[in-house]
C-alpha cells in the first residue's frame, strides 16, 4: 500500500501553528490557557473536524479527535502530544507529534486505509510546567498519577488555581472524569524531535526509544550568617552560596560517577539571598534535576545530593534543608510497539536510544503499552527559538508513525 505524506501540507500548518504566539517570531510562547493556546486549540479542533475525526474535550482541555475503526468497540491506538510552549521557545516542541499525528491519520485515509481499530490523535494540556510548576499535567491526570485534588492546590504565578484559570477556559467538570480506564488504549506511539544531538551527530534519521528518563526534583535550602563583605573576616563565615556550590559541584561528581551515560544532574536554579555584592549570603535555594532511565541510579543520586547537603553543613556551619518536588519512575516502551516501530522503519537507517527529555508517554505508559519515534533536530537546538527539524526529517517520522499506526490499529 503507497502512503504518502503531504510535506507541503505539513509544514504550512506548523508554520500557523507558531503564528498562535504571545512573542515575536520566530520565537513562540503559547502558554496553557491563555489566549494564544485556546486560539491555537480552536484551529486545531477544525483541522480534525475537516479530517472526518470527531473530537471531544475533558474537564482539563486535553483534546481527543477519533478516526472510527471497523471495530469501535476494541480499545483504540492513541497517538499525539502537546502545543503548549515554554516563552521564547520553538515551532517543532511536541507539535510535530501533534501536527504529524493528524497528517499521518490523513495519509492512512487516502491510502484507503479501513483500520480495524479505531486511532485517535490526542493533544495533551500543559506538558510544559510554565504555569503551574509541573510538567505533563494532562497526562497525569489521565493515568491517575496526579491527585483531583490538584485542581485546587496548583496554582499559577498570580495565585489562581488549576480549577480557575481551566473554568475560565471553558473546560469544565469534575477532574476525578479525566482517568482514562485501562482499557481505553491498546497502544500509544509518540512522534516527537529528539531535543539532543545524538541522532544529528550520527547521521541518524530516526530514533526508536526503548525508555524514558524520569527527573527526580529536588529543592535545597541553604541558611548561613550574612554580614558585611568587608567586615567579617574568612575564619568566621558561614557564606550560604559557598555551601551551596560544595552542594552543586558534589551532585555533578554524583552523576558523573554511576558507572552510567545515561545519568544526568542539573543545578538549575541558585537564588542567592540579599544578593549585594558588598554582602556575604545567608540564605540559597537550590533547585536540581536528577534524571536517569534507572529508578535505583537515580535514586542513588538523590541519596547521594542528601549525604553530601548534610556534610557541607557540618563543615561550614549552615543549614541545609531539602525538600524533594517530584521523583516519578522511569518507563520501559513497550516491546511488542518498540517492534512495529523497528520494523516500520524498514525503509530508514535508525538507532535505538533513550529519551533523556522526559514527555506525555512516560506518564501515558502507567496505563497502557507506549513507545516514541524521535527524529533529528539541527544541533539538538530545542525550548529556543532557532529549533528545527527540516520538513524531510518531519515527512519521514509521520511515514513511520503512520505505518506503525496501521500495524497496531489491525491487530
């Protein structure tokens, strides 16, 4: 069967797609629920509706548009990601997973394609934390890893709540109706761009993720004795930002010695308090990003960051407290998908990999089969504006996805 992919087509509506943006090109910021994404999200709905899908929307936003197989009553295969943009961020971040989705759906229809199972196109509200400081919000919802309660205890930078700024959006409902039950899904592949260098570096057009990275999130607090710069001689300090770069540098030396490539540690907030040069600093927050594709690696990290606040607090009379945000488990993708996308891919060179970046499909994975299809961006450029993935590279993954869509949909 001849299934074509309408590049032109493809690349037109991403481009309309970073047109819904609160910055200037060809920067984007679409921000969960602002004007910008319900704008974006209207236009998307059409595009489906044009497509002979049917959506429909949860108590969240998360968006559904199904193509009806000859079998409605099997579980469906699911496909998609987000639209949401971090400020200042690119065009191709989880739209291309989005975007290509529908273009794989439509490329499978005009082959003539009569799909046994019904393939539903699923965009994700929030994966991005921007707003409400936690990553994959629609996701978690769906498999049940975040408590309803949510809608009430997450709160934006000005203080509203979940449950607010969402009824604002017109998406109303108990958020206890967003759980998807076990059986809603036989499987869901992701098409996403790799966000790394790995697949560019190695002449590599496509990437089979085997499993995905989770992040451990740690916040540390740092309390020292502040003075004067000049006054308070170097004997008798307690400097807090000194303490915590022991506390940076001893995490970074944590991942470095795990024995594993795939270990990553990133101190990636250090608020330094009075913050006046002619002042020595009492008081650090640190934020890290611990993340490997082993549970057990990267909890050792974690214990290993404990051990080494507790040293340094010893040693230079501060105190040194820590609070962990999040520590969700890694994914394995499942092997029977990992096998539909291999052989999908018969066509292309490919390399299995890992998924550093953490998405939708980590969280998609604690109710149903998942895998991911990376392709290539320039330079692993992503979350900036010069992010890019060329439109044969994008043509080429939707070709695969929308082969592997036909494979799982006819079991």
């Amino acid at each position: 069967m001849n299934i074509t992919i309408n590049s032109a087509r493809l690349t037109n509506e991403l481009t309309a797609l970073a047109g819904f943006s609160a910055a200037p090109a060809p920067a984007v910021t679409r921000i969960v629920f602002s004007d910008q994404d319900l704008q974006a999200r209207a236009w998307f709905k059409d595009l489906c509706t044009q497509a002979g899908l049917e959506p429909r929307e949860d108590a969240v936003g998360n968006t559904f548009a199904r193509w009806v197989g000859t079998d409605p009553t099997l579980p469906a295969v699911g496909t998609g990601s987000h639209i949401d943009a971090i400020p200042h961020s690119g065009r191709f971040d989880g739209t291309v997973g989005v975007l290509g989705g529908l273009e794989a759906i439509r490329a499978l229809q005009e082959a003539g394609v009569r799909p046994r199972r019904s393939i539903e196109l699923l965009l994700f509200t929030s994966e991005e934390p921007t707003r409400f400081g936690i990553g994959c919000l629609g996701s978690r919802l769906l498999s049940g890893s975040l408590p309803p309660a949510a809608g009430e205890t997450l709160r934006d930078k000005d203080g509203n709540s979940l449950n607010t700024v969402r009824t604002q959006a017109g998406f109303s409902g108990a958020l206890e109706s967003v759980r998807l039950p076990p059986d809603y899904y036989s499987a869901f592949l992701e098409l996403h761009i790799e966000q790394g260098p790995l697949l560019e570096e190695r002449n590599m057009p496509l990437g089979v993720v085997t499993a995905i990275a989770a992040p451990a999130s740690v916040r540390v607090i740092i309390e020292g004795q502040g003075g004067h710069a000049g006054a308070v001689l170097m004997p008798n300090r307690h400097d807090a930002f000194l303490a915590a770069a022991e506390i940076a540098l001893a995490l970074e030396a944590a991942a470095k010695s795990s024995g594993a490539i795939d270990s990553v540690a990133t101190t990636g907030v250090c608020d330094v308090f009075p913050g006046a040069v002619s002042s020595i600093p009492s008081r650090v927050r640190l934020e890290a990003d611990i993340r490997d594709v082993n549970a057990e690696r990267r909890d050792g990290m974690v214990r290993s960051l404990e051990k080494a606040c507790r040293a340094v607090a010893a040693r230079r009379g501060v105190t040194v407290q820590t609070e962990t945000l999040n520590q969700d488990a890694p994914a394995i993708c499942d092997p029977a998908l990992v096998t539909i996308l291999t052989k999908a891919c018969a066509d292309f060179p490919f390399d299995r990999m890992v998924s550093r970046a953490y998405h939708d499909s980590l969280f998609m994975s604690r109710l149903f089969p998942v895998a991911m299809l990376f392709i290539p961006c320039h330079k692993g450029y992503s979350h900036r504006p010069d992010e890019y993935a060329s439109p044969e590279a994008i043509a080429r993954g939707v070709l695969v996805l929308a082969k592997a869509l036909e494979k799982a949909a006819a079991a």
